[in-house]
C-alpha cells in the first residue's frame, strides 16, 4: 500500500477520508498498488484520484506495517514524502484535502500511531515499523526506528 503527504515549507497537506476504511480521519493520499503498478505509481496514481493533484518527485521516507489482534492480515505502507505538486489540491469522492501548519497537525483526528512517526517524516529521516491494533483500532503495541 501506499500513502503520499505533500510538504511544503512549514505546512502538510492531508485529506480527510470520506468513506471507506478510515472514514473520518485525516490522513495522507494513498491506498492499494494495482496489477503491474510499482509502488511509486500507486502513489502518484491516488494523489490524482484522491486529491486531483500530479506529482513528478517522491521520497520513500519510510515503511511500516499495521496488523490488528483480531485479523491475520499485515499491512505494508510504503510513506511517501512530496514537496512540489502540480494542480490544486480538490476535493474527490474519497477525500477532502486540507493544509495544515505543521505546528497545528490535527493529531486528535488521526490514526493513533501518526504522532509516533510525524516527526521523523518532517525532519526527512527515514523509518521503518510496525504498529498492532485491537478490535476498537486502539494501538496496543508499537516498534519504530530510524534507518
């Protein structure tokens, strides 16, 4: 899978997800690698149908895998960060894009493991993880570092 945040400056572009697995939640542009598509490809490919929005440039900054106590199935997220976009960000079916000053990042309305690797990903580190889940979608369990 994949999930591309644009990172401009001191301001973070994210989307809040309309439906789907993570409705509700603001969140970077991504999702799902179709047949024949690299990673890269997947990410520029959500980012136009997520947010109506073209990138040329991606920095793979991190992996990390989010599985849940409940289900068999582990999820590889490949974190991609962009800088320069073409197009103005839009609203798609799925999301609603909105930037953000990255002092004022919506944290309280993510995904609870965001606040983990955030930082890492504005200072340009690179990282790898992995972050386990229960029923409710409650982190009960995390390894993060920086590669």
């Amino acid at each position: 899978m994949t999930l591309c945040i644009i990172h401009q400056g001191n301001k973070i572009l994210l989307g809040m997800k309309k439906r789907g697995f993570g409705k509700g939640r603001y969140n970077g542009f991504g999702g799902k690698v179709h047949d024949g598509e690299s990673v890269e490809e997947a990410a520029k490919r959500e980012l136009i149908e997520e947010a109506g929005i073209r990138c040329k440039e991606l920095d793979l900054i991190g992996v990390l895998e989010f599985s849940w106590t409940n289900k068999p199935e582990i999820l590889e997220v490949h974190i991609f960060k962009a800088e320069k976009i073409e197009g103005e960000p839009t609203e798609s079916e799925e999301m609603k894009p909105e930037w953000f000053h990255i002092d004022e990042i919506p944290f309280h309305s993510m995904w609870s493991d965001d606040p983990h690797w955030f930082p890492l990903f504005l200072e340009n580190k690179k990282f790898k993880g992995n972050f386990v889940f229960d029923d409710s979608d409650k982190m009960v369990q995390y390894n993060l570092e920086e590669i």
